[in-house]
C-alpha cells in the first residue's frame, strides 16, 4: 500500500512535470547582473555577446544577456562546457544564430563553434584555417577564410600550393556540420551576407597591403552563386572592404575601412540586381559619415564614426548615424559616446547596444542607449573586446 | 659642462716624473655599490645565459618564454625593461627597434662579473649612458693574464648540447683571447595543455658565438678591442591556446646575424686628469617568417630587418681637491632601421647625451651630483597622412640625480639616491606601420631609494644583511591604445605606475677547515600599482607579471673540492593584465634547483637539476615551463 502510493506520487509528479513545460533549461542556474530590459523588444529570447580576447590570449569569451530575468550572464561557454579544453578559444571574430543553434567563428583557434542556443552547450566544431565571418541560407554556412590564404590544401590540409595568398569561402552543410567545398575569393576576405542565391564577400587585403609584391589593399567585393558555388562577378567598390549586409530587399551595403591615411572609411552599396552601380554614403551637412563599427536592423545600417579619424593620437567624438538605401536619407543621432565603440547592435523601439573595448587589453562595457537621447540607460562589464552580437528570437 | 670640460683641462697639472704618483682617495671610494654582483666563475649551477644570472637577483623579473630559445627580458623595480641598460664592459648593448636586449642570446662563458645597479650607478669614467639608464645590468668580461685554453661542454635535457672553448694568448705586449661557443637545442618538453599533456614544438635553437679579443697598455693606461659575432637560427613555439586538432601552435622561425666591434681606451694623463675613450659599431640582422607552408593558421609574413649603429664616447675625469673630483662624459649615437614591411619609414636617430658629474669622497661620508643632458634627432622617410601629421622630430630631457653614502660605523654602511631619468620611444614605438605614433614623448621615470647594510664577523661566522627600500613612478608610460579603427592602434603616453618595494637580503657564512658553508635568502616586496586612469577600472590594481611577494633562498656547500648548491626560489601569485580578476590570475610557484660539482685539478665536473619537483608553471600566460630538466657540465683548463 505505502509502495503503490509512492508509485502513486511519482506518476503525479511525472505528469506534472510532463504537463508543466520546460524543464528548465540547464544555464539556468546560471547568475549574472540584473539589467533593466523593459524597454527591449521582448521577441528576444537572448542577446549573445561574443567578445574577442587578445591575439594569443586565448581568452575569448561568450556573455548574454537573459530577457526571461533580465540577467546579463559573462563566460558562458566555459560554465556551461567545462570539460572543453581551452574554453572558447582565442580569438571570436563573429556569432550568428542560426534556427536553436548559435554559430561563433573563433578566429585563432581555426574553429567554427557551434552551441545550443538554449543552454550554450556544444553540438560541433568545425575546422576552418583563419576564419574570419559567417552568413547562412537554408543549406549551409559559409565562413570566409584568409588561410586557404596564404596556401591551398588538400585533403587533411596538406599544403598543395604555397604561392596563392587570396582567400577562400567554406561551405559547412547545416545538418552534418561538415565542410562541403571552398570557393577561392579575393584576399584577406571579411564580411559575408547571403540574399536570393548570392554570397556578397567583402575582401580587405589587410595583410597584403603589408607585404611584398604588391603592398596593396583589394578593393573588390566578391559574389558567388551559391547553386554553382563559384564567382561569378567581381565588384570594385574601395579599398580595405570590412562588412557587407543585405537589406533583404534586393540591397547589399559594404562599408570600407579606407587606408588609415587619405581614404576615409564609409558605406558603400549597390542594387543586387546592378553591382555595378555603387554608391557612397556622404553627408554634406555633417561632413562625415565615417565607419568604425556598424550593424543592420531592417533596411537600416547604423554605424558609429568619428570626423577626426586620422588623427590618431588624439581623443575621438564619436557620432553615430543610420542610413537606409529604402528611404535615401542618413539620420544622426544625438548620443555622447564614451571610451572605444568596437561593436554595436541596433534593436526595435529606437535602441542601441553599444560595446565600449576599452583599452583592449582589459575588460569592457556594453551599454544600452536611446536613440533619442545623450546618456547611456545602462553599462554592465564584458569580456575582452566585446565586439560581435547575436540575436535569440 | 664645457666650460667645465675647459677648465678641467687647464687645471690638469704638469706631469710631475720625479714625485711617486700621487693615489687620490676619491678613486678608491665610490659612493653607490652594486645591489648585486656575482663572480661567474663561482657559480655552481653553470648557467649558460646571462638571464639565468639575473633571475635569482633581488627585486628583478625576468620574463621568460620557455625554452632554451625563448625571449628573456629583464625588468628592474617594476620600471619596465625599456628602462634597464645592460652593458658589456661599459658600452651599451641597445636595440632601437624595441629598446629591450634579450638576455638569453648572451652567454656568461667569457664574463668575470655579472652585476645589477638598481639605482644611480656612479664610478669614475662612466659613459654618459651610463647615468641615463634607470636601472642597469654590467656584463665584465674577464681580462686574460697568461696563456691558456679553456674547453667547456655541457648538455642535457631537450638535447641541449652547449661546448665552448677559450682560447687565451700573450703576443708581444698584446693579451689575446679568442672564443668560440656553439649551443643547439631541440626545445621539447611535456607540458599541460588544458585538459592534456602535450610536448612544445619549434622551441629549437642553434647558436654560434666567435670572439676576438686585445687587450694592451700603454704608459699609464690600456685599451682592449672586443670583436663578437652571433649567429643563430630558432623557433618560437608560440602562446598555448584552443587550436584546431591537426594546425600547429606555430612555425614561426627566426634567424639572426649580430656582429659588433668595440673598443676602449683608457688614459691616465696625470694623476689628476684621466680620459676614458670608447667606441661601438653594430650590425643586427633578422629575418623573420611565419611559414604559413606549414602552418595553416599563420599569417603570410616573411620580414627582414637590418639594425644598424655607431656609437662613440669619451668620459674624463679630474681630481681637483682631493677628495673631490669632477667628471665629464659625452657621448654620440646612430641608428637605423631598415626592413621590407609595408610602408616601411626607415628611421634613423642621432643621439647626444652629455653627463656632468661631480663626486666628494671622505672615508665615511660621500656624496655625489649628476645632471644628464639627452636630445635625440629622429628622421624617417615618408609623408604627411590626412589631419595625422608625422613628425621628424627633436626630443631631449634633463636627468638630476643625487647619491649619498655613509659608513658611521665598521659594520653599517647606508647609502640613498634619488633619480629621475627618461627612456626614448623606440622605433617601433614611433614607426611602427599601422601603429606607430610619431608624435610620442619620452617615458619618465623616478626613482628613490634607501640601501643599508650591515655586517657581522664573528669568529668561523660571517654575517651580512641588505636592506633596499625603494619607491619608484613610472610616467608618460607608451602604451598601445586603439584608435577609431580596431586595425589600426597607436601609440600613446598615457600609462602611470607607482612603486612601492623593499629588497631584503642576508648572508650567513660559515667556514672552517676545508668547509664552507653559505646561505643566501632574498625577499622581495613589490606595490606596484596602475594609475593611468582615474576612476577606469583597473586604477589601484596590481600591475601585469608583478609579484606582490617573492623570495628565494640559497644554500652551498663547500668541501675540498666538492660543490653542493641548493636554490629553491618563490614567486607569489600575479596577473596577467590591471584587470585582477580570476580569468588572468597566475598561480604562485616555487622551483627548487641543485648541483654538485667537483673540481680535482684542471678539471671539473658537474651535475645540475633544475625544478626537481616537476612543478609546472608559467612567467608569462601562454607559455608554460618546462618540469625537471638536468644538466652535465665538464671543463678541462690547461
């Protein structure tokens, strides 16, 4: 009798937790530092924060922010996976959710690091030399590469060819988490995004302007077709390419980072049913629409700038500004930024989430803004060069 | 100073051939000892490297990447390797590019002293950089006496094999000595790596030393000319991080090709007046490449750099009423710089330093001023960019300091000093592509400090005790700092650092009968504290790589011919960056070594452990040591 109603009571409790959905998910243990996220639209599950670490530090780190308790929870990936060796890695140059997982291009480590969205536990890496960004369709990931870079490999990357320094695409089948081939685009290639069956790769050159024979950045944005996987055009846009976005409206924005020494940097965009007609975004009024970082919210690219940029010595305003090919017109915003902005994130309701790297060296700042108004709602402490977001819907 | 340089030289006396020269007091007396300074010859750990020397010194960091190949840089007080000059036998061993020698690229075979001046070293016929250095390491190489020959070999762990031979050889009136030494090891040692043990790759090295030395009189006074060529060929294994399996840590190699002539000669005039004449010229050649051949993951960079310099100095010296003397030194300075990096600027400096000095030498009281003048001229090719403006610019800076010294009794001797010197911002400082900030200003530094010392002698027992309080201020720190780009960052002088510290040293020395018996313990206390930024977040925080605490304690052993030495040395907990948080926090270790020699006539012989208890650590985050490692030593002199 005293056994069939114990039996009795878990069969209870076994209903009920079957009833009473989710069986908490396991980083809900985790703590971290109240944030007010009211004011944030509440179809966000999570922010993902990816801060970089320093070169050789191995100490890229991965925070988010919670919006079921509002908590802003730092070093995730290592709480959550701690029989990982080494953490996250050295090094984290993007994050994109894709569906439940999220997708982190840990530089240094050559690693794609996936997770689950939901308790940040690892699912796969994959191995890509010097990866550098991360776009996606329904089918694959695609990574750009500098390695491939400086040689072709074969299979097990044994080196085939030591004299071709442009990079490449890898293309990561979403489901087996394996790399399906690799398309040989410009040199040192940056940002990537994906619209109606095209790869948009922005090439910077960063290192080739360093180096012997041609001491040169490229200029050029690459476009693949993703059914053929090849190149099938390539775009002069301005020198040392960094981001590329897609509107999702048939617009693809570039924004270059210039020569650090008589091309200023900007945003560049063309229709993607007319590459070749690009255009820059200037502002006569303000005199600058300078680009240190930027991000996409719908058809609008907001960007965080400084007029002085040459000026490297000396202390910089910031200004940040939005522009959107749709409407044509650039918006600036009164915000007074302080310290270093080395990412942003544009969120619905007018909001921005700005990351402050501080001296580069030591840990950073997130803070939250207002479009519409000078001072920050909120600062929590990062990582590392906190640089990268990714959105949890 | 030239005026006085003027007057020194008419004041100097006829040369008096009947009277005895007359000994001045002044010459005998300094007025700052050395904060350490240690016989080479009678060390028994049979250290290969000048840094294995420094290491067990007294308020000194060497940061230390591993292996027998890896990077060495000493750091004195916290004052930041830039600040610490290390001369070979007076002369400056400089690099321009970054302003930090590698100690691990000098060998101590051939040196009779290595010693450490933390503060103002002030002798007689100084060079003038000699006063401008913050803190400073002294190389002195042995002068031969008679002919002989010298063959080393020592080998061990990570198949190091090190032989050197020296070669000693009366011509005429001329002493010459000829030295060859070659050191080759494969670099590989087990390490934890997270959650696994690995074995460190491309740490190997082989190296090749030639020297030629004169050495010569002349009617009161004598010269030496020290040709040194170094050749070696490494690699750096690179900081442990996350890799993806099958890419190595690193591939990167670099070869080297170091040639120096120097030279000196010192002359004493007359009693009163004596002039030190010396002279470098230096040739430094690197290549460096990452190999991305072999190395997935490195970036394409196959770099070649040429540093070279010529430098001349000449110091006098005059006794104007004994016990009081006055010194003047001048001394010039060029380098260049050329590499095939991308817009490359080719820097070239020219340096004056001018150091008037003036000493007053009683038995018991001495008291010494010196004022340091330095302008350096920079030019480099290359233009104007946008609203950053690149300068080709003068810096100079003024450097007082003041030493005292005072003996009121037989066994307590104090001495204290005060400085203020400026290191130069270093051509990667300033020219760095993509990096460099032209507009940059000397690094300052200041220093204070207080040494007493007391000695007790009591029958077999000899007893002795150091006690270094100090406080130092580094200012105007060069700092990298990004700017609005994050590819592109500079250089600012931005960082402040306070110092607080005291070294403390005692001696215990036993002896009787054919035993000696000698223990050393050192303790170090080190405040050293970020207040660049007021209110940032690392303000009042601990700064990188400094130990609050560190120790060490020495024990040897002296019977007939038998050596046994014991060393067992502690470093407190650190961090790896202002931030004192957990994420870059760097356990305390301690390390206990020893060694037993024997020497039986011509020939000695040794056997040396290092780390006995295979502890793992790291000096510098990333780049772990190496656990227990031993090493054999044979030396045969005829």
């Amino acid at each position: 009798m005293k056994k069939a109603g114990l039996l009795l009571l878990c069969g209870a409790l076994f209903f009920a937790a079957c009833q009473k959905d989710p069986v908490p998910s396991k980083d809900a243990t985790l703590d971290g530092v109240t944030v007010d996220v009211s004011a944030i639209s509440t179809s966000a599950r999570k922010i993902f924060v990816l801060n970089e670490g320093g070169m050789g530090s191995n100490n890229a780190t991965l925070d988010f922010l919670r919006f079921e308790d509002g908590k802003y929870i730092s070093g995730a990936f290592k709480k959550m996976n701690p029989t990982v060796g080494g953490g996250l890695g050295d090094v984290g140059n993007d994050i994109a959710v894709h569906g439940d997982e999220v997708w982190m291009v840990i530089n240094n480590s050559g690693l794609v690091e996936v997770i689950s969205a939901v308790d940040e536990t690892e699912i796969a890496t994959v191995t890509v030399p010097t990866p550098r960004n991360i776009a996606f369709d329904d089918k694959y990931a695609y990574v750009t590469s500098w390695a491939g870079a400086f040689v072709t490999y074969g299979a097990d990357y044994s080196v085939t060819d030591s004299s071709n320094p442009k990079g490449q695409v890898y293309r990561i089948n979403l489901n087996t988490k394996k790399v399906e081939g690799t398309v040989e685009v410009g040199y040192q290639p940056e940002g990537i995004a994906c619209y109606d069956g095209k790869l948009y790769v922005a090439n910077s050159g960063g290192i080739s302007s360093q180096l012997p024979p041609t001491y040169s950045y490229d200029n050029t944005v690459s476009i693949i077709d993703t059914r053929s996987f090849a190149v099938t055009k390539t775009v002069e846009v301005e020198v040392n390419l960094k981001n590329v976005y897609s509107d999702g409206q048939g617009f693809i924005y570039v924004t270059s980072m210039g020569n650090y020494y008589d091309v200023h940097s900007g945003l560049y965009g063309f229709p993607a049913n007319a590459p070749e007609n690009v255009g820059h975004v200037w502002s006569e009024l303000y005199k600058h629409t300078h680009v240190s970082c930027s991000c996409i919210l719908g058809d609008e690219v907001y960007c965080i700038g400084t007029q002085n940029e040459f000026a490297f010595g000396e202390k910089h305003e910031y200004t940040v500004w939005s522009y959107s090919a749709q409407q044509g017109k650039v918006i600036f915003y009164p915000l007074q930024l302080t310290g270093v902005p080395y990412g942003v994130l544009a969120l619905e309701g007018d909001l921005l989430l700005v990351a402050d790297a501080g001296d580069y060296f030591n840990p950073g700042t997130l803070s939250l803004y207002d479009t519409s108004e000078q001072d920050k709602r909120w600062s929590v402490t990062t990582g590392v060069c906190p640089g990268h977001f990714a959105v949890w819907k | 100073m030239i005026l006085a340089a003027v007057i020194a030289l008419f004041l100097q006396a006829p040369p008096d051939t009947l009277a005895p020269a007359a000994v001045y007091a002044v010459k005998e007396r300094p007025v700052v000892r050395a904060t350490e300074a240690v016989q080479v010859d009678s060390l028994v750990s049979a250290p290969i490297q000048v840094a294995e020397v420094l290491q067990r010194f007294t308020g000194v960091q060497v940061k230390d990447y591993g292996g027998v190949g890896g990077l060495k840089t000493v750091n004195v007080r916290s004052l930041g390797s830039e600040h610490v000059g290390v001369f070979l036998d007076g002369i400056q061993i400089d690099n321009a590019q970054n302003m930090q020698v590698d100690l691990g690229r000098f060998s101590v075979d051939g040196l009779e002293t290595v010693s450490l001046y933390s503060g103002q070293k002030s002798l007689r016929l100084q060079t003038a950089k000699e006063y401008a250095t913050g803190a400073a390491v002294y190389l002195r190489t042995a002068t031969p006496r008679v002919n002989a020959l010298r063959l080393r070999l020592r080998g061990g762990s990570f198949a190091t094999i090190n032989p050197s031979v020296t070669w000693d050889r009366k011509l005429g009136k001329v002493m010459l000595r000829a030295a060859a030494e070659f050191l080759g090891s494969n670099g590989r040692y087990k390490f934890p790596c997270f959650d696994t043990t690995l074995v460190r790759e491309n740490g190997d090295i082989r190296s090749l030393r030639l020297e030629t030395q004169l050495f010569g009189n002349t009617r009161g006074g004598e010269w030496r000319l020290h040709l040194y060529t170094y050749g070696s060929e490494r690699g750096f294994p690179g900081p442990v991080i996350r890799r993806a399996q099958g890419f190595p840590f690193s591939a990167e190699r670099q070869a080297d090709q170091d040639l120096f002539l120097q030279g000196s000669w010192n002359q004493e005039w007359n009693p009163r007046y004596t002039t030190a004449f010396r002279f470098k010229y230096a040739n430094n050649y690197t290549h460096y490449d990452t190999h991305p051949e072999r190395n997935p993951m490195a970036l394409p960079y196959n770099l070649h750099y040429r540093q070279s310099s010529a430098y001349g100095s000449l110091a006098q010296s005059y006794v104007i009423l004994d016990p009081w003397s006055v010194d003047l030194s001048t001394d010039f300075q060029y380098n260049a710089l050329g590499s095939d990096v991308g817009q490359f600027v080719r820097p070239r400096r020219g340096t004056l330093t001018v150091a008037l000095a003036t000493r007053l030498a009683f038995e018991t009281f001495r008291v010494a001023a010196h004022l340091v003048y330095q302008g350096a001229w920079d030019r480099f090719d290359g233009k104007d960019a946008g609203g950053w403006t690149r300068e080709n610019r003068y810096r100079d800076a003024w450097m007082p300091s003041l030493s005292a010294f005072y003996a009121p009794f037989p066994w307590l001797e104090a001495d204290a000093f005060v400085k203020r010197s400026y290191r130069l911002p270093s051509f990667n400082d300033l020219y760095y592509s993509l990096m460099g900030n032209s507009r940059l200003e000397p690094e300052s530094a200041f220093q204070t400090g207080l040494n007493l010392r007391l000695h007790f002698g009591m029958q077999a027992w000899n007893w002795s005790l150091h006690l270094s309080p100090y406080y130092n201020r580094v200012s105007n720190k060069i700092v990298a700092i990004p700017t609005s780009s994050q590819f592109r960052w500079t250089m600012l002088n931005l960082g402040l650092v306070d110092i607080a510290g005291a070294d403390v040293k005692g001696v215990a020395r036993f002896r009787q009968g054919d035993w000696s018996v000698t223990l050393t313990l050192r303790y170090s206390f080190q405040q050293a504290l970020d207040h660049s930024t007021p209110g940032g977040q690392t303000w009042g925080n601990q700064i990188p790589y400094i130990p609050l605490h560190s120790g060490s304690a020495d024990l040897q052993a002296d019977w007939r011919g038998w050596t046994l030495a014991w060393n067992t040395s502690f470093y407190g907990e650190r961090w790896a960056r202002s931030a004192n948080t957990a994420d870059y926090h760097l356990d305390p270790w301690s390390l206990s070594d020893v060694s037993l020699s024997y020497r039986w006539r011509k020939l000695s012989a040794g056997v040396h452990l290092k780390n006995i208890f295979n502890r793992s650590y790291q000096v510098v985050q990333g780049y772990p040591m190496p656990g227990i490692n031993g090493m054999l030593s044979l030396e045969y002199s005829l």
